[in-house]
C-alpha cells in the first residue's frame, strides 16, 4: 500500500490556484459574479471588505492585504476571534464577587466592540472562499473530459486498491478522475461511511461499492456539511425531553455527523441524494465543514461536534505507518502547517519517501526532513509520471 500526500500544485494542472494566487482568484470570481446576494452583498459588502483592509489602523492586516497573503489575513482575524472567545470565558467564569463579574463583563463588551468588523470581514471571506470552491466544482462538470485533465488521470492510473490519498485541498479533481475510473465511491471513499436514499421522500437505499482508494481530506472540503440533528421528516422532539428513536437522527451511522450537498454530488454526476442532507433542505446559513488557511487552526471541535478531523488525522497517521511508499506532490509544507510536520516527521519511514515538486528548494528541505530523496532533481507532476521509473 502506498500513500499520496497531495498539495495545492496537483490541482494547479486543471486550473486551481496555488496558496499565493488564492486571495486574487475568489476575488475576481466575486467582482465578476455581478450583482448577486449569498449571506453578503458581492457588490457593497466585498467593495466595503477591500476599503477596511487597505485602511485599517492595525498595520498587520494592511500589510497581509497588501501582499494578498490569505494565511496571514486569516491568522490576524482569527487571533482576534480567539481572545474574544477567551474574554467571554473570563467574563463567564469569574467567581469572585459581583465586582469583577461585573468589571469582566464590561471588559468583554468593550472589546466584542471594538472587533466587530473583525467578525464581519472574516465571515464574509469565508463565504468568499467557500462560495468560490463550491463553483469552481460545479464548472468542473464535464471538464474531466478535456486534455488539461490528462495529468490527473494519469496520477489516479498509478493508484492501486488500499492506497491512501492525503490531501490538504478543498477541492474534489482527484475524487473526480478517480471515480472515472472506479477507484472511488462516496460511500466510504473519504474514510467514513455515508448511508444514501433515492431521495427525500423515497427512502430506498443506495447501494454503492467499496472504495479502492481512500481519500482523506485533512482540512475538509468543499460540499462537506455538518449533519443536521434531527432526520427532516422526524417530528420536533416534544417538549420536556425524553428517549428518541434511532430513525429520529436520520439514516446516516451516528458516529458519522456529516453530510454532502446533494449539488456537489451531481456536479460529479451522481445523482443521488444524501439521506443526511435532502436537496430541500436549505444549507445557505451553514458553512462548510473546512480549516480555512491560518496559522490558528483548530482540530479538536467542528461545527458537527464529531471530532471529524482527529478521526481523519488518526486515520491519516495510520496509513503513513503502514505505506511501503510516500509520495508527497505538489505540497511545499507550509509554516502554517505546524500539524502536518508534526504528523509526517512522526510516521513516515526513513529512505520511504519521494518528493515530487517543481521547486529545487522544496524538493531538498522535505527530502532533508523526511530522509527521503534530499538530493533528486525537482521535478513536474507532468515529468515524474512519464518517468517510466516512478514507481
């Protein structure tokens, strides 16, 4: 079994940008989506975003947008939302008398105040970035076909059934070819399983096959939400509480809370719903099930509550102890991967790993880092796969 650590470079053949071209691409695609409204309004709330990050009076957040540096944008945001949640904890734990209740409570306002458009702007971005993903896939239907896709056809040809795929993308190119192949299946393919029906209102599952090759997603994805609680058509639980059914939290496995918009799955051609997410419930107020690029990550709690992603990294570490062979392609290791270091240089074998990347310098720090090939020449995606050698 061999594991495929992917970056953004893999996508970049099919047209996705790399983390230095980020910023710019959901931007145009905002300014060119016209007058539209989707949680926020592309016309006056993104002219707004752009106005408060030129001129705020936090020289951080002006010199990340001056730079269009998305990582440093959303760490100074994020950092922002931490001490407000750690001030709103103070405020609600303190025990020594009225007093100070009082006094932190002040405290919190006072600085929940000052940070609103830090909460504003950061939630608009993410939609931003969401809302750009999400169309990126849905224009990739049909493109599968075209000859920019070549690349990644032949990537997903190396695979062979029990390899594993870890990627740090949001996006779905491989499961896309890999599904053209019958390498994939949504059912169990992202590492979890997901229970299908025909739709809403016919509950006759859908029956799907194993997974040959399984495709981690450590930083989530796009078309990924939480569960809802309740199955749709469950009656409100009635008041006072009590026992529920097991068919009152819908027909997905409980240990599993998430679900797949049924509009990313037609973009793959399956059209199928997910008995977890109906095609009439609406999602516009739910965000994705992602770790949005920042230095502050947080993968202990997700919006589901499941622990998704200590599941997946657990699963992750599994399969790097297990591999014959890593192939880390197209990831540079970001500093703001602090987890992913910590992950690979604890699992992966010495002398067990290949870097393929068009940078020299990244070619030689990994090799360094994980004993790999320090020494190899940097090579394209396109050029170590008409390597007859490669594997």
């Amino acid at each position: 079994m061999n594991t495929y650590i992917l970056g953004a470079g893999v996508s970049k053949c099919v047209g996705y940008p790399v983390g230095s071209e980020l910023f710019d691409e959901f931007d145009k695609y905002v300014r060119e989506s016209g007058n539209c409204f989707d949680r926020f309004d592309y016309r006056k709330d993104w002219d707004a975003l752009h106005q408060w990050l030129r001129d705020n009076c936090n020289p951080t957040i002006v010199q990340a947008y001056a730079t269009k540096d998305i990582e440093h944008l959303f760490t100074v945001l994020d950092f922002a939302m931490q001490m407000r949640g750690d001030a709103l904890s103070g405020a609600f734990t303190a025990r020594r008398g009225p007093e100070e209740r009082t006094e932190r409570a002040d405290a919190f306002d006072a600085f929940d105040k000052k940070i609103e458009d830090y909460q504003r702007y950061r939630s608009i971005l993410l939609w931003a970035l969401e809302h750009y993903f999400a169309w990126r896939h849905s224009e990739d239907y049909g493109w599968e076909k075209r000859k920019e896709w070549d690349t990644l056809r032949a990537l997903a040809d190396k695979m062979k059934p029990e390899d594993v795929v870890i990627t740090f993308n949001y996006d779905a190119t491989l499961e896309r070819v890999l599904l053209e192949q019958k390498k994939w299946s949504f059912s169990d393919g992202y590492g979890f399983e997901l229970d299908f029906q025909q739709s809403r209102h016919d509950k006759t599952v859908v029956p799907s096959s194993k997974s040959p090759v399984t495709v981690l997603h450590l930083h989530g994805a796009t078309g990924w939400y939480p569960r809802p609680t309740f199955a749709p058509d469950y009656p409100s639980p009635p008041e006072g509480g009590g026992a529920l059914p097991v068919e009152a939290f819908g027909a997905a496995p409980l240990a599993t809370n998430i679900s797949l918009d049924p509009k990313f799955l037609t973009a793959l051609g399956i059209y199928n719903v997910d008995a977890c997410l109906p095609d009439t419930l609406s999602v516009n107020k739910k965000r994705h099930v992602v770790l949005h690029p920042s230095f502050l990550k947080d993968y202990e709690t997700d919006e589901s509550g499941s622990h998704l992603f200590v599941k997946l990294w657990q699963r992750a570490a599994q399969a790097l102890r297990e591999a014959e062979h890593t192939f880390i392609i197209g990831y540079s290791l970001p500093k703001a991967d602090v987890a992913a270091l910590t992950l690979l240089l604890t699992t992966l074998r010495q002398r067990a790993v290949t870097v393929i990347d068009r940078d020299q310098r990244v070619v030689k720090r990994l090799g360094h880092l994980f004993h790999g090939n320090p020494f190899a020449n940097a090579l394209t995606l396109e050029q170590w796969l008409n390597d007859s050698d490669a594997l």
